[in-house]
C-alpha cells in the first residue's frame, strides 16, 4: 500500500476521534452514556499500513545486511595471500635424507663439495667422482660442470627433471665449449610449475644451472 494511501487513512482516522469526542461531550450529564463501540477499534487498514511500513524496513536492513557481508568476503579474499611454496632448506653433512635420494646427489649453495646420500645421511664428497646420473637442485641454481671439461659431473643425453612440489618449476640453462675458450650463449629450457621437464644435456657441455626444487634423472644417451 503506498504512503499516500496510508496518509489517508491517518487523516481520516484523526477526523473519526475528533467527531467522538464532540458526541462524547455533548453526553456528559449523562449517568449511563454508552462509548461507542468502534472508538478504541483500529482503523481499517492501519495493521497493514503498519505491516507494510515493517516489510520496507525488515527489507533495507536485509539488503544493507547482505552488502555488509559480501564485502566483508571480498575484503577477506583480497587480504588472503596467494599459496606459495617455499625452498626447502639446503641440507648439511650428517642431516637425514629419505631412502628414495639414495645416491642421489646436490650442490647446496657456497658448498666447496657436493654432497651424497648414503644410508640415510647426506655426506660430503671428499674426492673426485664419476658422472652422478641423479642430481637434486633446492631452489637457486645449482652449477654443474659437463663433459667440456675435466671431471665432469654430469653426463649429456635425455634427462628428465621433476618438480618435487606442485609449485615448482625445473630450468635449466646450458653452455657448451665452441672452441678452445670460448662457450656458446646459454640455452634454455623451462617446464611449467609442478610439470616434469624432458630435455637434452648437449655435447661438449660446458656448464648447466639446474634450478627449481626438482630432481634431475638422467634416462638414456
């Protein structure tokens, strides 16, 4: 009902008492008056003037209250910090390795020597080893020497790099020895995060930066 149609019946209403009072004066000096029955009736049509002005209220708050939480959602998302996944920590001699690193090898950083595990611990290599065909890489780039030089750690051929968390992503950048001297520019090769990278350990290999928490896995020549 809208509010013309209620002002209306306010207007009448207030006409209504005034008429009653005048007939009610007008029976004072009478002992046994009778009040009108309707006096103290509700208007006809007031309750739901009254409802419907509830309705329009219930209705603003019930919308002000959804606004309040949507953006109390929004804010709550917006503050939320995407998911990350740190680097672990660079191993140290005598620290635990899992059986399934069993002579896997990795070149923490600032690390004079790589390290090995060997039943259950990562120890150092103290002397000169044959290329290691299982290298794990921690995060930063871990540099290897190829067959382009002397001792080499790693041999060229298909290898296959596997992120060891959904959010890691395996690089590599190879330079290969052109001639006596002088390297090649660095070749990259990049996998999508948590996807295993195929590629090829060229010949001649200078030098590879494996980065990205993956294990490198060397498949075939």
């Amino acid at each position: 009902m809208g509010a013309a149609a209620c002002s209306g019946r306010v207007g009448g209403r207030q006409s209504e008492i005034l008429h009653l009072g005048h007939r009610r004066r007008g029976h004072v000096g009478q002992r046994h008056s009778r009040r009108p029955r309707h006096a103290h009736q509700r208007a006809p049509g007031a309750h739901r003037c009254r409802d419907t002005f509830s309705g329009l209220n219930m209705t603003g708050d019930w919308r002000s209250n959804a606004t309040a939480t949507a953006g109390a959602i929004l804010a709550l998302l917006l503050s939320t910090p995407a998911l990350a996944w740190a680097d672990p920590e660079a191993p140290q001699p005598g620290t635990p390795c899992s059986s399934d690193l069993s002579d896997v090898m990795t070149w923490p950083p600032d690390a004079k020597m790589p390290l090995v595990c060997v039943t259950g611990q990562w120890q150092t290599v103290t002397s000169p080893q044959p290329p290691n065909d299982r290298w794990l890489s921690l995060g930063p780039a871990m540099t290897l020497h190829g067959q382009g030089m002397r001792n080499p750690s790693v041999e060229s051929g298909n290898w296959i790099a596997t992120p060891q968390d959904p959010g890691s992503r395996c690089r590599a950048e190879q330079k290969t020895v052109v001639s006596p001297g002088v390297v090649s520019q660095p070749q990259v090769s990049e996998g999508e995060p948590g996807q295993p990278l195929s590629l090829q350990l060229l010949p001649r290999l200078f030098s590879i930066e494996m980065s990205g928490y993956c294990l490198w896995t060397r498949t075939g020549s």
